[in-house]
C-alpha cells in the first residue's frame, strides 16, 4: 500500500530543515506543542512548511486534564487559548478553522456548543485545533 505518513525525529523548538517549504498539505501533531517552548514558533514553522491550504492539527490536553500537569509540559491550554485566532501578535498566514473540547465523558456537543462556559465549569480532556494556512491570491 501507499504510505501516507513521515516519522522525524527532530528538535522542533528549531528551525525545520527536514521538510521543504510549501511541501505538505497535512501536519498532524497530538501531544506535541505543549512540549514545545515557543509555540509562536512552532506554528511559524508549521505554516512555512505547508501548502497554501494545506491543515496543522493538534491535539493538547486541556488545562483540566491532570495529564496537562506533566513536568515536561511547557504550556497548559483551553478553548480559549484558539477561540479568537489569530490575533494582531499571532503568526500571519494561518487562521483555526476547527476548535473543539474532548470531554472524555461523551458530552463533547454539548461543550462545543457553549465552550467557553463549559470548560469554566466542567471537565474537558483535550482540544483538536486544525489551522488552514491561508492561499495567497495571485495577482
């Protein structure tokens, strides 16, 4: 069968010299960019490396997760940490066109339909955030 998938072993608080600019249309990264020490970077790197409407998605433990709490976790998350993505400081280029909490516990319509009062109030395990990196119109 084909392979649709590319295991690096890299530093990736560095600049990303094993892929080329614009060459990937998918970056799937769970578990990863609450390691990270400059976030900012890593999504600054992420859209160099994808295609105009190429898709990053990440998966983080939510703040309320206990598993967020990891010693080597350099950034704890929550709904609101994408929900007005980007803003003014934000990298340019890449915008959330998906923002939703995992529960863990089956409710994840009801947290995604007022989540910025669900996670105030009850638990969540994780979020998936999936950035679009924006095309470039040509003139």
């Amino acid at each position: 069968g084909q392979k649709f998938s590319q295991e690096v072993v890299a530093d990736l608080n560095k600049p990303w010299k094993f892929l080329k600019d614009s060459s990937v249309d998918f970056i799937f990264a769970q578990d990863v960019m609450e390691h990270v020490q400059d976030q900012a970077f890593f999504l600054e790197q992420a859209k160099k490396k994808l295609k105009g409407g190429g898709k990053l998605e990440i998966r983080v433990p939510h703040y309320k997760c206990p598993s967020a709490y990891a010693l080597d976790h350099k950034k704890y998350f929550s709904w609101n940490t994408f929900g007005d993505y980007p803003r003014f400081y934000d990298p340019k280029g890449l915008k959330v066109v998906e923002n939703k909490i995992l529960t863990g516990i089956g409710l994840d319509f009801i947290a995604n339909a007022i989540p910025r009062y669900y996670e105030k109030f009850c638990y969540c395990m994780s979020l998936i955030v999936i950035f679009e990196k924006v095309k470039v119109k040509k003139k």
